[in-house]
C-alpha cells in the first residue's frame, strides 16, 4: 500500500504536462484512463490524473475502492459514504474537491494536496489546470488555494494518523486501554457496542462485524490493519 508521500512524489513527476494541441482534452492521463485516445469537451481530467497517479503507485484500492471515475462529485460522494471526507484541517495527501462557477454538481474540480501553509491555504498538485482557468487549464500544475474548496477526502494510507500498523490487533477477549478506543470509534460512526468498558464482548463483536460488512471489509471480527485503517480518519 502506498503513503501520502509515495502520491506527491509520484504527482510531481508530471507537473508541466499538457494537453496537447491546448484545449483539446487529448492527455497522456486520458489515454491511460480511458484506454484509447480521446479528445473533446467530454473527457475532462483533472480527475482522471488523480486516478492515473494512484494506479502508477500501485494504489488503485485508495481511489475509489479500486473503481474507476473521472467525476468528481462520484469520488467525492465516496469519501463520504467512507467516513473520509473533512470540511477542515487538510493534511498532505488529501484529495481536494473545489467548486468554480456556477451551476452544475456540487464540484467540479480535484487535485492533491501537497503542503499546507501557515495560514490556512493549501499548495496543491493538479491537472487540467492554469492561472487563466482554474478547472480547465490543460496543464499539470502546483497552485496554491485559498478559496474554491468545498472539502478533502483522505485515503487511507498506510502512513494515515500514525501508522495503524502500530495498533495491535483486536479480537474477542481482548481487554485494555485499546479496546476502549475501538469501542468509542465505532460508537462514534453509528456502530453501538453497548458499554464501553475496555472489554471486547459479544456486542462489541457484532459492532465490528456490522462495521466491517458495511466498509468492505472481511467480516471476521477481529480488527487489524485494514479494518483500524478504515476506522482511524
């Protein structure tokens, strides 16, 4: 699995690519997204580059569970029904979902946030952009931003919110300071498992179980990697 670090580097390999000729939607990320060679007001891509870096860093399952979409309103959507989508607090790697003009889905704009600033703006990494255009540029461009954004989704890296590789794995029996977080994490997100008391019992167990076949995951009960990185956001 791929870090939010492993994503920026790859994304600035490609920053100064263009479409070529200029507003013609004809990209090498277009090409690799749809397949075949396209052009036209039809094949936008800002978020097909946003797939393309994720697929080149061997990533796809963090992109919209491994699918493909070049909407964004589609991806977005999906960080949502992840529980991964914030209003605030951007952190490097975030996908950043923007809305310019009027009129149309909710947004219509992504890219991927590189750096944060001091106060409060965003350095970014994005394709189909320009000064001249901000969600139609035709070039793969660093901006920084300040306005626009209408949220971040967060993949769920392996580096995300302190190594999850670092929390040990829980199961039926388990008791601590541990299973109280996990507890209070899927009270949070909807998933009750009756007292939180540190101890991992039966409704715990059904809480995870709920948890995991909602999320994807492998309905096991037991919580480990993947199932702590899908609850840590």
């Amino acid at each position: 699995m791929a870090t939010a670090k492993d994503i920026i580097a790859k994304a600035k390999e490609f920053i100064g690519t263009k479409e070529i000729p200029a507003n013609s939607n004809n990209v090498c990320f277009n090409t690799m997204y749809y397949g075949r060679t396209v052009s036209g007001a039809a094949y936008p891509w800002c978020c097909a580059f946003i797939w393309c870096i994720f697929q080149l860093c061997g990533a796809a399952d963090l992109f919209y569970d491994g699918q493909k979409t070049a909407l964004c309103a589609a991806l977005a959507n999906w960080f949502k029904q992840e529980k991964r989508f914030y209003k605030s607090n951007p952190q490097a790697g975030d996908i950043v979902f923007f809305k310019f003009g009027a009129g149309g889905n909710w947004t219509n704009h992504v890219g991927l946030v590189e750096s944060v600033n001091a106060d409060g703006s965003v350095n970014t990494i994005e394709g189909n952009t320009s000064t001249g255009n901000d969600c139609n540029g035709g070039a793969v461009m660093r901006r920084i931003r300040r306005s626009g954004i209408v949220g971040y989704g967060r993949p769920a890296y392996d580096d995300c919110t302190g190594a999850t590789s670092d929390y040990p794995t829980l199961r039926v029996g388990s008791k601590g300071a541990t299973v109280t977080m996990l507890q209070q994490r899927l009270t949070s997100a909807g998933y009750g498992c009756g007292k939180i008391d540190g101890i991992f019992g039966t409704k715990t167990l059904e809480a995870v179980k709920a948890y995991q076949d909602e999320h994807g995951l492998v309905v096991d009960g037991v919580v480990g990697a993947k199932t702590w990185r899908s609850l840590i956001g």
